[in-house]
C-alpha cells in the first residue's frame, strides 16, 4: 500500500474533471456532486472497516481538493501585466511600434538552419515602454522575446508576404548582435504582439514554454531597430547577470573541448547534454535522436540529475563524509547546476523526487517509491494544477512511476540480489550472509576464476567485474524496455513515432552518456587536455545513432490511437504496476508480473502499429485549420477520400506543417492523403507543405497549369515528381467525382499564365458541393478574378466561403458576395497580424451580404460540415492547458 501515490491520482483525476468544463445537466450533473454521492457509497460500505472507510474518505478529499484548486485556477486567470496593457495602448494598429528600454537577461542566442546562422534570439527584461524615443517612457516590467532575421534581397510580389531570396553566404550580419552580453543594457524599435497560440485539434501549446519562462510579448528585430542603453536601470540585474556570465562561461569551456568550426555536431550534442542548450543541432543530428527514442539525451533532466547525483555522492563519501552530508551538499550542487541552465530545460521535477528520494532514505523506505512519486505529483499539482495537461509533466511523472513502480521492483527481484552477491565474491565466509541459491551462485564465480587463471593468472580477476558489468548491461535493457512500453502512448500521442530500436540505442548510448556526462564536466575543469577524448567519444555516440536512425522502420511515423485504445492501454498499464508491486519469489507472483508485462508488451505494440480507421468527421467536411497568417484547409469527403488544400507559413524557426498540419491530421488516425493541393506559390500558403508530403506521402499533387518559377516553387514541383505521386494540372473547368460529392475548379482559366513571381492571381478557387450545398475556397483570389467569375456567369452559390486572401481589402467585392450568397465565411489569419487583416471594411461586406463571420485569430480552427440543406460549423475550444479540444 502506497497511499501517496493513489491521493496523487485522485487529485489529478480531480483536476481533469475540473478541466473538463461545465456540467450539462445542472447541479445534478456536477462531477464534484457524483463523485460525492459515490464515495459516500463507498465510504457506506467500508464503514465497518476503519481504514478501507480513512482511505476512501482520503481519497475524496484528495478529488475534492485537486478539484478545487483547478477550478480556482481556470476562474482567476493572471490579469495582462503593465506591459501588455501598455503594448496594446500604445499599438493601436497593426503596424505601429513601440520603443522599448531594458537589459538583456541573457547573451544572444543564434539559431542554425543548415549550418549557418538563420536567426538570433534575445530575451530582453523591459523596464520602460514609450510609443517613440521623444516620448515619456512609462515604467513596464516583463520578458520580451526578439528575433532578428539576416538581411534578404526581397524581390517584389503583389503578396504581402513576397518570396525572398536566399539569405547571404556569411554570418557577418550577426556579429554587432554577438557582442552582446548578459546584462547589457538595451534600446530596441518594434511591434510587439503576445507569442502565438495555435488553437488546432491535437496541436500543442507552443506558448507554455514561453509563459514558463516569464516571456510576455515577442517582436521581429530590424537589424538596425537597436542600440546599447547604458542608463538602463541596475535594480534587479545582479543574480540574473552572475547566472547568466556563468553559464556563459561554462558555454566557452564547453566550446574549447569542441570547437564549433572544427566539430560543430559533436558540440551541439555536448551542449545539449550538459547545458540543455539544442539551438546548435543541426536537422540531421535532432531527426536521428528522435527516430531512435534517446532525445532525452540532449534534455537535462531526471537522466542527467540522476548521473551528477551520482558522482556527487562518489566524490563526497570518498572523501569521507557520511550518507546525510554527502546527500545534502550533492542536492545543494544539483541546485545550483539547475539555477545556471534555468529557463532552458526543466529540471524542478527531478531535483524535486530526487530530494524526496534523499528524505525517504532517511527513514529506511526504499521500498515506497512510489510514495515519493506521489508526494511530487501533489507538491508540483497543489503550485501549478494545470500543468497535469502539459507533455513534459505527464513524461515526468510518468517515467518516475514507470521506474518506481515496475522496474525497480523487476530488479530489486532478479538483478539486485546478484549484484550483492558479487561483493566480496571472493571471501568463503561471506557466503554464510547469502541464501543457499546465492551462495551457490558465488561458488560459481570462483570456480570459473579458478579456470580462467589456468589460461593466463590476470583473467582469474576478471568474473566478478565481468558478471557486475552484464548485470548492469541487463538493468540498462530492463529500465528501457520499461519505458518504451510505457511510453507508448505518449510517444505515438504526442511525437507519432514508434520508436522500434530504442531499447537497442539506449543500451549503447545511455552508459555512454553516463560515462561522457562525468567526463565532459572534468573536461570543462581541467581544459583542453581531455578534448580528444571527449570528442571521439561524442562522434561515436552520434555514429551509432545516426546508422540506427537509417535501420528499417526507425524513421516511421505513426497517427494517435483511439480514445478506446489508450483506455485499455491505461488499463494494461494499471495491470502491470499492480503485479510488479506484488512481484517476489512466490511462483504465481512471478507468473502474474510475467503474463502483465506480456499484456503491456502487445497493447504498446497495438497503439503503434494496429491499422486503426481513421476518425474522419461525417458529411463533406473542410477544417480551416489555425496556422496564424496563412492557409492550410484539410477536406474530407463522405466516402473517406481526404484533400489538405495548402500548409500554411514557414519561417527560419517555424514549419506550420510539422508543428500544426501533421499533428492535426495524425490526431484523426490518418496515415496518408489523398491528394495535396497548391493554390498558389506564396509562402504563406506553400511553406508547410514539404513537410505533409513527406511524411503522408499523397497519391496526387494538383497545382495550376503553368507555375511561377521561384526556388521555393521549383524545389516543391521537385520534391512532388521525387516522392512518386501524379502531379495533376487543373484549371477552370476541371470537374472530380469523389462518391456523392463532386469538386470544380473555378479559377484560373485554361489561358491563364503565371509571371516569373508568384501572385493571389495565379490562386486556384474550388468549389465543393454535396447534395446540391456547396463550400467556396477561394485561396488568396482577388478582385480581378472575383470579376471574371461574376462576368462569366460561373455559378459560385455556396453556403460556406473561405474568405479570399485572408480578409484584405483587395478581395471580396460586393458583386461576389451576391454571387456566392454565403451563410458563413472564414477568415484565416494571424492574430496581430502586422498587415491589418481582415480589413473592417470586408467584414462589413461580408456581414451585410448576410453572412455570419468567422475568424482564425479569434475563434481558432473551425470545422464545416456540409450535408443537404444544412451546414455545421465547429469551434474547436481549447482544452485547459493545451493547445487544442
């Protein structure tokens, strides 16, 4: 019995309820009154036993605290700072700046695009905004996140966001912003808008990490829109400057062992490890560690905690100190190891299970980790209740428990034993202190000493280092199997992998981190003298990864589950943490942990390879999906056949197709498309899609007739001919039957030809229609083609419009909105966008042509269903703490 761990379920079970929205059947319906009603039933029946009627009653009160504490949280949200109210006075349109005065909380940060620097990041700690320099400042507190992009020799295009050419061959630009450093005070010119939250079925909360890390607002950095400020205030600069000048420090000792000219992979990989630092690694390098399931190798964390721990403990007991000092000065050191790297990687939880682990010692109750599991869980919920919806808690915790609750009651019931029994191996009296199978076993050792000696005297030394080394081996390939069992569900729910070599690549590389770890740290302190080392020891780790990466299957994507099959996942799971909590010498005991671990086994199997259906919605169906200020359109048709009309923007640090379009369509069970359609060459439209091609593999690619030729067009045609499917050319007139449902191109004609540049002219408009209801999706279509249309009497009534070119003012004209009659439109842009989408003047037409108007930037991604004579539309509400419902 864990108690601890079960009132760490019952709060999280409190807090999701919470979580999960209002009642739909008045008070009678309140979660909080049937869970009530049900633990007094409990509590009813386990009256005449006291402590079945304490836990229940513990238990409730854990549900009614975790409940409560969420439903505070999610009613009292944290009011805008002084500085957002300040941003939004001060910015009342789209393309006004502000001036901004502060001190930067940390050296610049370049990020790396194919070995060259595509961007630097710098988090700035405002402390006075004014709308320009003449101005009185207003003091304003807070985190600003700026990146300032290299120049481009930007063509012109009749789009708002044209095509550029590549970025110069050299990093000089950057070098004014490398001077930089922690604590500089600093002047900076721009609009300044809230990081962006993409509101996407299955798509995260990519602003979590940004409000974990106090960062408010986020701006474009114009490489001549900033100066030093050296009259920025001193008040509460000094810790965050001693943090940030040592981590700094510690980042150039790093750079001396491995230079990043001379081995730039095996330096990123040391400063991911040691530093949490991963802007450095390269594509190649991320993509490998992914494939093999060991990424948490660049992520400080329990992993790396643990191996400091562990030569902190080493050091401290060589040198005399007893168990209680040791423990306490290693926990000290971790802390401040965690206080240098803050704000790049998430180290609370382990230091804080880790000092739990310490305390429990203390008390002689190893044997209760899972207790210590649970207080964390309760600790970390009572602080922040609404991070139990975050990736990275639910990983935490979840490896936490995998160990403590299933792999060290494994060990502690096969390995652990051998181990003691190799101590000493040689010593006949200490045989007496073993059973008789363990000291038979010791026997052993020294029967096979006596015989290697025979071969040569030096291997008569050997069997006991040798036995303790496969032992180790052996803990390694349990606690990995463990956990790619157990996270099954997060790795095919959360990152869509299968992960089928990781128990293979955490063999190798995981007692290699445990030896490069301690190594790359003497490193740091005694110089370059050990840089050699260190570096063939890294080139190897990346070696082994990157062949593993290339082995059959590693590379494989997989879709979420369904709901059903991650509740008897969960249930297996539950299964197995019982018979492993109960796992010792009985036979039957042994039989029950084997028959579960066989049953968990298949059920991570099944979420990851099982051909589920996909959960496509009913009806003729187009999900205009939330990718900011872009498009990217996901259709299905009544008889299961898919179309993803576009992929949204891309940017030096941004791909909305892998961030925002994949997951989505993995959140519907989808393996592969249909067929992919390119409206027009712009960016905004064309950016994601590499990335969906790759991955989905569609059977057909429609673009127009003719293409503009622009490098960004020609190396998507490219990547479309390479991948094997049909490139399919249409233009007005073209018609397609998918069962019942019928799809027309509207635009551009036949004669039509594109220019050298990409323009909203060459924009393809599809008209979908189903039992005589009918969806507009008009691209980034403009007056002029909205006036061929109408001139040529082209039916376009719709229920549904998509909104062309994203609500601006060149598109929409009256005649077209009485042409196509819609019920609806959508909008999809980017909140805040700096282009003043949609413009009021289109909302107004669209309004007064009867149509009731929807927007990405405020509704988030919306969901129409399209049957005869009716048409639905879906919000998809954000759940509490991600990024999508």
């Amino acid at each position: 019995m864990q108690p601890l761990f079960y009132a760490a379920l019952a709060g999280a079970l409190g807090i999701a309820t919470a979580a999960a929205g209002p009642p739909r059947l008045g008070w009678l319906g309140s979660p909080l009154w049937t869970m009530s009603l049900g633990l007094g039933a409990l509590a009813a029946l386990a009256w005449p036993r006291r402590r079945a009627l304490a836990a229940v009653l513990g238990l409730g009160l854990c549900f009614s605290a975790g409940y409560g504490r969420a439903a505070w949280e999610l009613r009292h949200p944290a009011p805008p700072s002084a500085l957002v109210r300040a941003a939004a006075r001060l910015e009342p349109k789209p393309r006004d700046r502000v001036w901004v005065t502060g001190y930067l909380r940390d050296s610049p940060e370049p990020l790396y695009t194919a070995g060259r620097v595509s961007a630097v990041r710098l988090d700035l700690e405002a402390q006075s905004i004014a709308a320009s320099p003449q101005t009185p400042p207003e003091a304003a507190s807070g985190g600003i996140r700026l990146y300032a992009y290299p120049p481009r020799n930007t063509r012109a295009s009749s789009d708002d966001s044209p095509d550029t050419m590549p970025a110069p061959a050299n990093d000089a630009w950057a070098v004014p912003l490398a001077r930089l450093a922690a604590g500089d005070g600093l002047a900076v010119s721009g609009h300044l808008r809230p990081p962006p939250r993409y509101r996407d079925p299955g798509v995260a909360d990519f602003t979590a990490a940004a409000r974990r890390e106090d960062i408010e607002l986020t701006s474009t950095l114009g490489l001549d829109a900033w100066r030093t400020w050296p009259t920025a205030s001193q008040a509460g600069r000094g810790p965050a400057l001693y943090r940030a000048r040592l981590w700094h420090w510690l980042s150039a000792r790093l750079d001396t062992l491995a230079p990043p000219r001379q081995a730039p992979r095996a330096n990123a990989l040391l400063r991911g490890m040691l530093l949490g630092d991963v802007a450095r690694l390269d594509d190649a390098t991320r993509t490998a560690l992914q494939a093999d399931g060991v990424y948490h190798l660049v992520v400080v964390a329990g992993l790396h905690i643990g191996i400091l721990a562990a030569l902190f403990l080493f050091l401290l007991r060589r040198c005399g100190l007893g168990p209680l000092a040791a423990a306490g000065i290693s926990l000290t050191l971790l802390c401040g190891y965690a206080w240098v790297i803050v704000g790049r990687t998430p180290t609370e939880r382990a230091l804080l299970m880790l000092g739990l682990y310490f305390a429990t010692r203390l008390w002689y109750r190893e044997r209760q980790a899972l207790n210590a599991v649970g207080l964390a869980a309760l600790i970390l919920l009572a602080i922040h209740p609404l991070d139990l919806f975050q990736a990275g808690w639910q990983m935490s915790l979840g490896a936490a428990t995998l160990l403590a609750g299933v792999a060290l009651p494994v060990l502690a019931a096969t390995s652990r034993p051998l181990r003691r029994a190799t101590r000493l191996w040689q010593d006949v009296g200490y045989d007496l202190a073993f059973s008789p199978r363990l000291a038979n076993f010791r026997l052993d050792q020294r029967e096979l000493a006596r015989r290697l000696a025979r071969i040569w005297p030096p291997l008569g030394s050997m069997p006991g280092a040798g036995v303790r080394g496969l032992l180790h081996l052996y803990e390694v390939v349990v606690i990995s199997l463990v956990l790619q069992i157990g996270f099954a569900a997060f790795n095919t729910v959360y990152f869509h992998r299968l992960n089928p070599w990781s128990v293979a690549a955490n063999m190798v590389l995981v007692p290699a981190a445990g030896l490069l770890i301690p190594l790359a740290w003497v490193g740091v302190a005694i110089g370059q003298t050990a840089g050699g080392l260190i570096r063939s020891l890294v080139q190897a780790m990346l070696w082994v990864a990157g062949a593993m990466a290339r082995w059959p299957g590693a590379a494989a994507r997989v879709p979420s589950p369904p709901g059903w099959a991650l509740m008897v996942f969960g249930g297996l799971m539950g299964c197995w943490l019982a018979a492993a909590g109960r796992a010792g010498a009985s036979v039957f005991r042994l039989r029950a942990l084997v028959a579960a671990s066989v049953g968990a086994g298949l059920a991570a199997l099944a979420i990851g390879t099982l051909p589920f259906a996909p959960r496509l919605p009913p009806g003729l169906s187009a999900t205009v999906l939330d990718v900011g200020q872009g498009d990217a359109i996901f259709v299905s048709f009544p008889d299961g056949r898919t179309l993803l009309v576009d992929g949204g923007p891309r940017s030096p640090h941004w791909d909305s197709g892998a961030e925002i379009v994949e997951p989505f369509l993995w959140s519907l069970g989808l393996r592969r498309l249909d067929a992919v359609l390119l409206t027009h060459g712009h960016l905004d439209h064309l950016g994601g899609l590499p990335a969906v091609v790759g991955d989905f593999r569609p059977a057909e690619i429609w673009m127009t007739r003719t293409l503009p030729s622009e490098p960004s067009v020609l190396a998507f045609v490219a990547q479309a001919r390479a991948s094997g499917a049909r490139l399919r050319r249409v233009s007005a007139g073209d018609a397609f039957q998918a069962g019942a449902s019928r799809l027309e191109v509207l635009l551009p004609p036949a004669s039509y030809q594109a220019g050298e540049l990409a323009s909203n002219d060459d924009s393809l408009v599809l008209r979908l229609q189903t039992g005589g209801a009918a969806m507009l999706l008009e691209g980034d279509a403009e007056a002029g083609g909205e006036a061929w249309l109408v001139r040529h009497g082209v039916d376009m009534r719709s229920a549904l419009l998509k909104v062309g070119h994203h609500g601006s003012r060149t598109s929409s004209t009256m005649p077209f909105l009485e042409a196509v009659q819609p019920r609806v439109a959508v909008i999809s842009d980017g909140a805040g966008n700096a282009y003043g989408h949609p413009a009021p003047e289109v909302v107004a037409r669209l309004e007064a042509a009867g149509a009731r108007v929807f927007r990405t930037d405020r509704d988030g991604a919306l969901q129409c269903r399209l049957y005869p004579g009716r048409l639905e539309v879906y919000v998809f509400a954000p759940s509490a703490g991600t990024g999508g419902g």
